[in-house]
C-alpha cells in the first residue's frame, strides 16, 4: 500500500519536487517551433505580418516564410515584403538567421544579399522568449524609424 508510511520513495519524490521548483523548465526547440507553427497558421494581430514554413515537409521546422506588410507612413508603404527565416539548431536560445527576399534599404540590411544582422535591437539582443512574430514586428517597426524612412527605395517586386 503506497499510502502508508511515508517511506524513503515518497521522501525522495518530495525532495525532488521541491528542489525542481525552484528551477525554470526549458521548453525543447521543436515545441517552442511547433507552437509558431500553430500559431502562424491561425494568423495573428492585425495581419501586418505573417510566417509559415517553407516546405510544409520539412521535420526539422528550420525555414520559414515571412511576410511583411510595409507600414503606412514609410516609403515602403503597402508594399508586400519577402523574407526567408532560418531557425538553426541552436533556436529559441540563439536568434534565427533572416533575409529578405525582397529588395529593401534598411540600415540593418546588408545590400548584398538581404541578410539583416544584430543592428536590429531584436537580433542583437536576442532572449529565447522572443519568436518570429516579435522578430517580424520589429523589422515592420524598423522601416518606419526616422532613420530608415529616409533612404530611397528599389522599385516595388525587385529582390535580391
């Protein structure tokens, strides 16, 4: 009867229980994207911006698709703006690698090949309760800071 007693398994359950309250769990890699995933495909906030996986058979949930949509008070107003996100095996601990696609100016831009880098405040300063929603938020914010509203853009549809 494992109600009688108190014996030295019960004991010991107990000082584990107590000794894991007062540490944090760390949600695996795959749950934290399988939650992106979930909550990608039902969409979110106002529909400013968008991710999904790149190939819906891709088991390791590494690529993704994003999508901006310019914000309004920037020259990239109403534009529909392409970005591939990789998230390695390292994510959420370390930030997603991003590119945009689509041909943009962005002080965080690299004008090469689309690839942003740690200048933007969320790549550089990158916590694992961050995830692409607020990665794309941010980039969407970016376009409209005074300094970024001031460089000329391509022509709407050029990519890199």
């Amino acid at each position: 009867w494992l109600g009688e007693g108190g014996g030295e398994e019960g004991e010991e359950q107990e000082g584990e229980r107590e000794r894991m309250a007062g540490q944090q769990v760390v949600v695996p890699r795959n749950f934290v994207l399988l939650d992106e995933l979930e909550k990608g495909e039902k969409g979110f906030g106002d529909g400013s911006v968008s991710y999904g996986l790149a190939d819906g058979n891709d088991m390791t949930l590494t690529n993704w698709n994003g999508m901006i949509v310019g914000p309004s008070s920037s020259p990239l107003e109403g534009r529909i703006i392409s970005l591939l996100i990789s998230c390695g095996q390292d994510y959420p601990d370390r930030p997603p690698t991003v590119r945009f696609t689509s041909r943009v100016n962005m002080s965080c831009v690299d004008q090469r090949n689309g690839m942003v880098d740690s200048r933007l405040a969320v790549l550089g300063n990158w916590n694992r309760g961050y995830g692409l929603e607020r990665l794309l938020l941010e980039l969407r914010r970016e376009m409209t800071s005074q300094q970024n509203r001031r460089l000329p853009q391509p022509p709407d549809g050029s990519n890199f």
